[in-house]
C-alpha cells in the first residue's frame, strides 16, 4: 500500500517489471516508489497538479508534468533534474507521453491535435506535427490518445480521439543520438 499522495492520483506508470512506479497527483507531487516496500525513492515537486508521467522503460528517466507550465525528465538513480522541455505556453497539458528504447528522445501528445519530439538531454523541440480532425467536427479538434516509436525510430504512431490510427515520418536531419 502506497500512502505517499495527500489528494487525488491523477496518473501512474510502471516499470516494465513491476517493481517500480511513477504517481502523480493534485497535492503537486510526482512520487518514483517501490511497489513492494511503498517506500518513496524520489520526490519531484510541481507548482500545480502533475497530470502526466512516465518511466523510461530501462529505468534510467522519469517524465512529468503539470496542469500549467512545467514538464521535466529526471535521472531516476539520483533524482536530478536531466531537462525541462523548452516551451513558451502559458498552459500546455500533455495527454500522452513516450520515451525511445535509448531514452535520447521523448514524443509528447496534447488535446489540440498536437504532437512533439523532443531532446531529453536538452528538452529542445525537435519537430512537430498534427494528427487528423475527425470528419465534420467544429472547430477542428481531436486528442492525442497514444504515441509511440517505431523500432528504429524513424517514425511514429498516433491514436487520437477522431478515431484515427497515423503514422509521421521523422526527420532524418535530427541530431539525436
């Protein structure tokens, strides 16, 4: 049992072997915690509800983000800070979130159709693109639901809310390795 959050759980990611899990919640707080001990390994503190988190599925990474204006990755071994993703919003709020197999990249997904590559060694935006509206909806909308990478990172899927499965190109010019 895990008693580390003080309001609602908004999001929770595991890792792969279930040993381990990244919460966020409305007190402000991302927990990375021991799923056997609930024993709370690292902290990452927001100043607004964290909506969104992720693990890396090696364990080296920990994504999260809150309901305004702060997004970060997070080395998991020590707890520091790696990158906060380089955006000048007021308010961006992710709804998916990825990281690559060798953890250099991380795509992000956003309720305006929105989806973003980024450097986590830097947290620079490297490409962008906009999945499909659903046919006849006003004003042009849909949700990023999921994202992924292909096995050699040379392209991405999307699931959104039109109901539309897509695949984008990334750019080989990219500097991510």
């Amino acid at each position: 049992e895990f008693l580390g959050h003080q309001e609602k759980i908004n999001v929770v990611d595991l890792a792969p072997n279930g040993r381990f899990a990244l919460s966020g919640s409305n007190d402000y707080v991302a927990y990375f915690w021991d799923t056997q001990s609930g024993q709370v390994i690292h902290r990452f503190n927001h100043p607004n509800r964290v909506t969104q988190v992720a693990l890396d599925p090696q364990g080296r990474y920990a994504f999260t983000a809150d309901s305004m204006a702060q997004a970060h990755v997070w080395q998991l071994t020590t707890g520091d800070l790696v990158s906060k993703l380089a955006y000048i919003a007021r308010q961006k709020i992710f709804t998916a979130v990825r990281f690559n197999e060798q953890a250099t990249l991380l795509l992000t997904g956003s309720p305006n159709r929105l989806v973003d590559l980024w450097k986590i060694a830097d947290g620079e935006k490297i490409q962008s693109w906009r999945v499909t509206p659903r046919e006849g909806s006003k004003p042009k909308s849909a949700v990023v639901l999921d994202v992924a990478f292909t096995d050699d990172d040379t392209a991405l899927l999307t699931e959104s809310s039109s109901g539309i499965a897509e695949r984008f190109i990334i750019r080989e010019d990219n500097e991510h390795n």
